[in-house]
C-alpha cells in the first residue's frame, strides 16, 4: 500500500516515543496518592489529554491541581524513554516543513521526552496547551495542516491509538496505524495498519511525499 501525501502529521507517545514505563509508573503513583485504581486509569487514558482523564476520576473543581501535579510527575521521570523502531530513520528522510507532531501531552513534556528519545523537535507541535478539545476530536490534527501550510485532506496522520485515528479521520486526512501500544484489531478503522515504523519507506515525489509499506 502506498500513501501519497504532502505533509506527514504524527502523534508522539506510542508512535514516536517509547514512553510506556514512564506512563504506567506516573499514573500508578498519581492513583495511589488519591486512592483510584490506576487500572482503570491505564485502561482509558492513552490517546488523551492529561486533563480530559483526570476528568474522568476527579471532581471537576479539583481537576487542575491534579493535573498539574501529574504533569510534575512526568516531568521528572524519563528514565527509560527511547525512540521507537525506525523513527530516527523516518524523520531524517522528512524535510522540516513536511512534518508536525500533534500530541495530548503537554509541550514541555513533549519536548523533553523527543530530546531524551535523541528525536528532532519538529518546528510545528501541537500539543494539549494548544487545544481546546483533546483527541478524538479533529481540532489538533486541523492546527498542525494549517501551521505548516497543506490542506488536511493531503496528509497523511500516523497514530497507535484508536482516539488519535478517529481524530486524523474526522479531520479529513488518511491514517495509519502502528500496533505499538493497541491490538490489531483495536485499530481497524485506520486506512492501514503496521506493526512498527520499519514497515514504511519514504521518499520524495512530484506531488509531495510517497510513502509505502513493504511488509
């Protein structure tokens, strides 16, 4: 399958960045100190805005103490934070105007975790600061087109959640997914599913980029 595009717009956590124990570890802690299951947390909040799950657990009134606090709580645990398979790769064939990242995480938190991971900072992040509605919602993936001058609906979105799919899809753009962080099956409404960045070869074309999955 190949995917023709003018700009590639990427999520971070899970597609880019390997942050999973930094994550589990975070949430587990934040859980603890106000007695939630982080279980329950873990279940539902990968794809969203920090905000939108402590809203899911907290009264609203106490909503952004809490989140400020989780956020603190990122920030000082990156251990083990890497890149993932072939996105070093990937983003070295992308020139910096054909990229962006959209990201339900905070933009201090973003950077530091592509900085740790050894990753480009790419000039246009969108992250939840950015935002008045997290994903699914499309208003994300719409900034990002729009600050880097393509029409959404020639962009390629590249996601390892079900909200951030449903979130390129209601913004126009195609989708692909890797199965990172989420089953298979989990992720069937995208155009396409990999397991793994290494599955894609870019290169440029007359009309922008060309990317194609060989396995």
């Amino acid at each position: 399958m190949r995917f023709q595009a003018e700009a590639v717009l990427f999520d971070i956590d899970g597609t880019l960045v390997d942050s999973t124990g930094a994550v589990v570890r975070t949430w587990q802690r934040w859980a603890a100190k106000h007695g939630i299951d982080a279980e329950e947390i873990l279940r539902v909040c990968h794809g969203r805005r920090t905000e939108d799950t402590v809203a899911l657990f907290l009264p609203s009134e106490q909503c952004p103490a809490a989140t400020a606090e989780l956020e603190q709580l990122e920030l000082t645990d990156l251990d083990d934070v890497i890149a993932l398979p072939a996105t070093q790769t990937l983003l070295q064939a992308l020139p910096a105007d054909r990229w962006a990242a959209v990201t339900s995480g905070s933009r201090s938190l973003m950077q530091a975790r592509l900085a740790t991971a050894g990753l480009p900072i790419p000039r246009v992040l969108v992250s939840a600061d950015d935002v008045s509605v997290g994903k699914p919602d499309p208003e994300g993936y719409l900034k990002a087109a729009a600050a880097l001058g393509y029409d959404i609906a020639r962009c390629l979105v590249i996601e390892d959640a079900p909200a951030g799919i449903h979130a390129g899809q209601a913004a126009g753009a195609s989708t692909l997914a890797v199965a990172t962080t989420h089953n298979v099956s989990d992720l069937s409404a995208a155009d396409a599913v990999i397991h793994d960045l290494t599955a894609c070869t870019l290169k440029p074309s007359s009309d922008g980029l060309l990317l194609a999955i060989t396995d």
